[in-house]
C-alpha cells in the first residue's frame, strides 16, 4: 500500500489535503494481472460516509446480453483494456477535499477519479458512451466500463474501426493496457465469455475451473459452488430445475453436518460439471432474418423457457435461456395455470 501512494504521488494523482470530514479507509482487494490470474492489487478507498451522502447516478452499464447481441456475427474482433481507467478522469478542484483519506499520518486527496466511489462507475461509462456516439462508432466498439470491445465483418473494415476508435481514445486522453489488450482476433474473451462470430462461451480457465471442483463442506462453500454455476445460467436449460436440490440446501432451516451433502447432490453436481466442460457448449445470436423458435415449461420445481432457431440444415439452437425456481405457493399450481 505504501508502495502504491508513493506511485500515486509521483504521478500527480494525489496530492495533500486540509480536509478530513469524509477520510476514507484504503483497501487493496485482488484483481486480475496481464496473465488473466488474480494475482494483482487495486488500491482503492472505502467511502461508506461519503457514498451515503452521494446521490446515485442512474447511469449503468449495458447489460451483457445486449452487447452480445450488437456484436452480431462480427469476424474480427479487438479487445481492449483502459488502463487504470477512473484515474483518467479528472476532479474538479473544488470536490478533491471529498476524497481525502490518510497516508503516513498525512491526509491526502485525490485529483482523479477514485476507485470505490459510488457513481464511479457510472461516470466512467457515461463518458465513454458520450464519446463513442460524438465519433460514430456507436456500430462498431462496445463498451462495458473500461472494457472495450471493437467488431467488424471484414479485415479492411477492422482496420479502419480500429484506426477511428484509436483516434477517439487519442483525442478523450484514454490509455490503453497494452498486456490486456488483444488485436485482430476471430475469438476474445469479453466479460468472462468466450465471444466468436459463433456466439459465446465459457472460457477455458473457467473449464478447468468446473473440473477441479470439489463437494463443498459447508453453506458457505454451497454459495460459492452455486454462484459460479450461475455465471453461465443462460447456456443451460431448465438451470433452476436441475440446481434445486442444491439450492434446498441454502434454506434457513436446512442445518449443515457432515451428512447433509448426499449421494443426490453429488449426482447433480457431477452433472452440472458435465454440461458446462461439454465442448461446443454455445449460446448463439438471433438472426433477425430467420423465425423465433420459443420453448416454455412448468415444473413442479420451476418454470423455463428457450428461444432457439434453426440453422442451414435445420438443426435447431439456442439462443437465449431463462429458468427460476418456484416459491412453496406457486408449486401448488396447475400445469394450466402455470
């Protein structure tokens, strides 16, 4: 952490402060390195005071399942990182005071953009979202935060996307991380996907992440296993009816001995493990040219439903899936009534 300020300092990006009324905690929580591990720090400040006098900007990001849909059928694909994206945005001088936080039994503040903040993260994709319409290239770079995604159909036009987005990012005085940065390519890993001109799938570390699962030992380690399942729920039909037998064991009433995982659970782990390391486990795009193909079903469990359609040889896809779990007064129902 010393080490980290001392880096701040000299790059001018904190500097001393007269005002204490909001001094922030600095926290270091992991984040990915260049090598897509976590195994780097950000340093960053945790506001509870300042955030809870902060209005919230209703500015979000774009949800994954539209940027997925934008790219569309693209063939050439350049992935792109900012670097240190929120210290890029300047503070006006008379709100730095708001982001002091002790070093070395000094109180210092901030001159750029704060990591914790918040609005930072709907600042930064506003300012990003502004640029990209003010230059035009709102049909061919997608932006989550400070992950840019550029896609093209053709090579030339690649290059000359690539050219105007680059020019964009020059003139807004927006560095790039070249380590995570990856140029021209037919396949990127985008927002924890696998994303081609055939559509998006899990990346290779989370595979391997799957096989190397292990039955959990406790609620905790429960929620844990559940949570990375549901990363790619939407690649899996009926996810909520297949994990039910693992999210009863989430109930408040449910208390966890060393007999509570049974051979039923393990079975549907096994199971989940299966499905998500099958090679060719794809979600792909609608074609707005080709007919709307919709699945729904009502359990006693859950209710499901998949919108697919159909390839050149007729074989049928998915291109979306949603499931949920049923509440103990909807699993009274009907199939007619759900």
């Amino acid at each position: 952490m010393d080490a980290k300020c001392t880096e701040l300092k000299n790059a001018n990006i904190i500097e001393p402060s007269r005002s204490s009324k909001y001094a922030m905690n600095s926290t270091m929580p992991a984040k990915k390195g260049p090598d897509g591990n976590w195994t780097d720090r950000r340093f960053c400040q945790d506001a509870p005071a300042l955030n809870s006098a902060t209005r919230p900007d209703l500015h979000r990001p774009p949800l994954p399942e539209d940027l997925f849909q934008q790219i569309g059928p693209a063939k050439w694909l350049t992935k792109m990182d900012c670097r240190a994206a929120f210290l890029q945005i300047p503070l006006a001088a008379e709100h730095r005071e708001r982001t002091s936080f002790w070093w070395r039994r000094e109180l210092m503040q901030y001159r750029r953009l704060v990591y914790g903040l918040r609005n930072a993260t709907s600042h930064f994709q506003r300012v990003m979202d502004f640029h990209i319409r003010q230059h035009g290239l709102q049909d061919c770079v997608c932006c989550y935060v400070d992950d840019l995604l550029v896609y093209s159909n053709s090579e030339e036009e690649h290059l000359q996307h690539l050219r105007q987005v680059l020019e964009m990012l020059r003139a807004i005085n927006i560095r790039l991380h070249p380590e995570k940065t990856l140029v021209a390519g037919h396949s990127v890993e985008f927002l924890g996907f696998m994303v081609s001109a055939d559509g998006m799938s899990p990346t290779q570390a989370r595979v391997a992440a799957y096989l190397a699962l292990a039955p959990p030992t406790s609620l905790s380690s429960l929620r844990t296993l559940l949570g990375s399942f549901c990363y790619y729920r939407r690649l899996v039909h009926h996810y909520a009816d297949l994990t039910a037998p693992l999210t009863a064991l989430t109930k408040k009433s449910v208390v966890w001995r060393a007999d509570t995982w049974g051979p039923e659970h393990q079975a549907v782990l096994d199971k989940l493990k299966r499905i998500y390391t099958t090679e060719g486990l794809v979600l792909r795009r609608v074609r707005r040219d080709r007919p709307l193909i919709l699945h729904t079903d009502f359990s006693g469990v859950g209710i499901s439903g998949v919108l697919g359609q159909l390839d050149d040889e007729s074989r049928e896809y998915m291109c979306a899936a949603v499931s949920r779990s049923l509440n103990v007064h909807e699993r009274q129902y009907s199939a007619l009534d759900g």
